[in-house]
C-alpha cells in the first residue's frame, strides 16, 4: 500500500514563550505543513534539569487548534501514564472538535522516570501493560455506545462517552515504539508507528520485528504509516534534504522536523522555504 509524503514540523513547549510557539504555528500553518506537533512532558528534559519552564501537551494542543486552520496537530507524543484513560480520550475528542477533524492521536508508553518519581505517577514499571489497556479502552469509548472493561489496570463500567471524535472511526492513532512488545501494539492498533529519533540503520531491525508482529495477528503490515523525528537547530538544511531523504527510501512517508535551539520561528520560516525540495526530493520505496 503506498502512502503519501507528510511533512511535518515539531516544537515541544519547552524553553519557549506562548508568543513564540504562536509565531511557530503561524508559520506551520500559512505554509502549508502537512502537520504541527509539540509534546508531552509535565518537566523539563534533557540537558539542563527538569526546572526549565515547559507547558502542558494537551492544553497546548487545544490551543493549536483554535490557532490554526489548515495544518493537522498532535503530540508526539502522549505519556500514556500521566493520565486516566478516560481522561485522555475526552481531551483528545474536544481536541478533535476544535480543530473540526485534525487531530493526530500520538501515544506511548511514557518513560520519563523523573516525572513519575517527583509527581507521584505510578506504572512506569507496568507501562507496556498499561499502554494496552488504555488503547483498548480509548478506541472503544470513541467507537462503542457503552464501554465495560475489566483489566488490570483499568476498570469501566458501562461507561458512556460523547461527543464522539469528529474524524470516524476516530482519529489516527501514531504510536512511538521500538521495543519488542510495544511494536506488537503497534501492529495490533496504529495507524502510523513513530520510531522517534531512529536513525536509518537502527529501523531496518524494527521494521522486521514490525512485520513479524503483523504477520502474527494477520494484520498487512503496509497498512500502518511510519514516521520518524529529525532534530534540527535551524542551521545546516543539507541536514534536513539528506535525512529526510535517506529515511523516505527505506519507507519512512511521515516525516516530522523537530525544532530546537534559539529563534524557532525563523527556523520554522527557514524549513518552510525548503518544503518544495523537501517533497520534490523524496524516493519512497516502501
């Protein structure tokens, strides 16, 4: 199955003001980016400590929606256990309403230890089973009149949830994954598997044990999209034409230029200039 080329662009929320986030999604959107990301941390990462200033995911991506027309959004993406899953299917289907369909539904299974020690989270031990049931129960209430589900993590009952999303069956779900069992889950519920920061060598193992994982439920591997993450500080674009095209030749259609350092909107500006060598340049082989 052939997809289509995406390309899109990522700032996080972190070390960033409101004004500047604004300025990139500007950017995203007037230039016709085919989607617009940030993520999902309640701390700072990286080098420099947990203390910088970073904003909430889903808050920011409310407000993406509302300051946005054209450009798809997401989180790439959501920490599974920073919330109920209940919880975060409701914020993901207000997002999908206010953005009038173009959500992209990121998830994973979170693993910013951090974060779960300073807040209190639990289930980073148990957040590939986690992550399971969540999938299972979020897809549900977007789908079903009614969700029970016993787990072991999760219980619902009867539990009724409307608005359903705007996009049917509902959102496309992106799920970042390199492990073993969490590429069973993306073969099992993704319609794009994220392999995040890969480089083209690490993926060639991935995609077989994707592929396996597929062939084990019956499921054609060439249905889920894959994406990856390039980081990029604004400067080199021979970085950018190089990766992005060496990844869309091993099969890589979903393509997402993470922006970090100072000045994010003229690095926003600067890559939306190469867009069309960007799409002209790509040989996708998959």
């Amino acid at each position: 199955m052939a997809h289509p080329l995406r390309i899109g662009v990522k700032h996080s929320g972190q070390d960033i003001t409101i004004a500047e986030l604004r300025d990139v999604w500007r950017v995203a959107d007037e230039a016709r980016f085919d989607h617009l990301w940030n993520f999902d941390h309640l701390a700072a990462i990286g080098d420099g400590g947990p203390d910088r200033p970073v904003f909430e995911g889903w808050t920011i991506q409310a407000a993406m929606a509302e300051a946005t027309k054209h450009v798809r959004i997401g989180a790439m993406v959501t920490g599974n256990t920073y919330r109920h899953p209940v919880l975060l299917a409701k914020e993901a289907a207000t997002v999908d309403h206010l953005s009038n369909g173009r959500l992209e539904f990121g998830i994973g299974a979170a693993w910013a230890e951090v974060e779960h020690e300073m807040y209190g989270f639990d289930g980073l031990d148990h957040r590939v089973g986690r992550l399971s049931e969540a999938l299972q129960i979020i897809k549900s209430l977007w789908t079903q009149p009614k969700t029970s589900f016993e787990g072991r993590y999760y219980h619902l009952k009867d539990a009724v949830f409307n608005p359903k999303p705007v996009q049917k069956p509902h959102p496309p779900i992106w799920i970042g994954a390199g492990g073993d069992t969490t590429l069973r889950l993306v073969a099992r519920h993704a319609d794009v598997w994220n392999a995040t920061m890969a480089e083209p060598d690490e993926t060639r193992q991935m995609v077989e044990k994707l592929e396996a994982a597929c062939a084990a439920i019956g499921r054609d591997p060439s249905e889920i999209r894959w994406s990856f993450q390039l980081r990029w500080n604004g400067e080199s674009t021979d970085e950018v034409v190089e990766k992005c095209g060496a990844m869309g030749e091993i099969g890589f259609t979903e393509q997402v230029v993470y922006l970090f350092g100072p000045h994010p909107a003229r690095s926003a500006e600067k890559l939306a200039q190469l867009l069309p060598e960007l799409r002209r340049a790509q040989r996708i082989a998959r």
